[in-house]
C-alpha cells in the first residue's frame, strides 16, 4: 500500500513537471505584422520556447515553454524592450497555445 502511495505521488509530480507553461505578457507597442514577425523570431531564437503567438489587436504575446522548461520574466522583459516595445503584464496561466489561438479567432 504504501509503495503505491509513493508510486501515485511520483507519478503525479513528474505529470505536473512535464507539462509545458503558458506565459502570457501583456505588450504595448505592437503596431504592424513586421513587429509580430519580429518578436515571434526573437522568442523562438530561446531554446525553451516552443511556440509563440502574437496578437496586434489585443497586445498579447503568448509563449508557449518546452515540457520540463521555463523562461524567467526578467528575460522575456528584457527581449521585448530591448527590441522597444514596453511589457506592462506577465503571467503563467493553464490556457494552451492552441486556447489562445482559438479564443483570440472568436474574439
């Protein structure tokens, strides 16, 4: 009984470390497709980074991390003001990239 409780909690933990993060900033200053281009290029050059969305119309960048990964916000702040573009929120949420793709489509 008790090496299936440690068994359970094992695999629980490794479930919840392999899963891949969210982050979602907000980001002011997008303007144009090219700025798009231009941080989704940015963001992807992180080995951690998995995938990337950008939404002109909602200033939203969203990164998706690499199971087992993470980016620290002090790294993707200064990657965006560094290409000057001015980060006001960063938050790491449930949503998938394929969430917010879907949400930002119905928006």
């Amino acid at each position: 009984m008790k090496k299936q409780f440690l068994v359970a909690i094992a695999l629980t933990f490794a479930t919840f470390v392999s899963n891949a993060a969210t982050i979602e900033l907000k980001v002011y200053g997008l303007v144009c497709g090219f700025c798009a281009q231009g941080i989704e290029k940015t963001l992807r050059k992180n080995p951690a980074t998995a995938d990337v969305v950008v939404s002109l119309e909602h200033q939203l960048v969203a990164v998706g991390t690499k199971d087992g990964t993470d980016i620290k916000d002090e790294e993707l702040t200064k990657a965006l003001t560094d290409a000057g573009y001015d980060v006001k929120g960063i938050a790491r949420t449930e949503r998938s990239i394929a969430e917010i793709r879907e949400s930002l489509k119905a928006k």
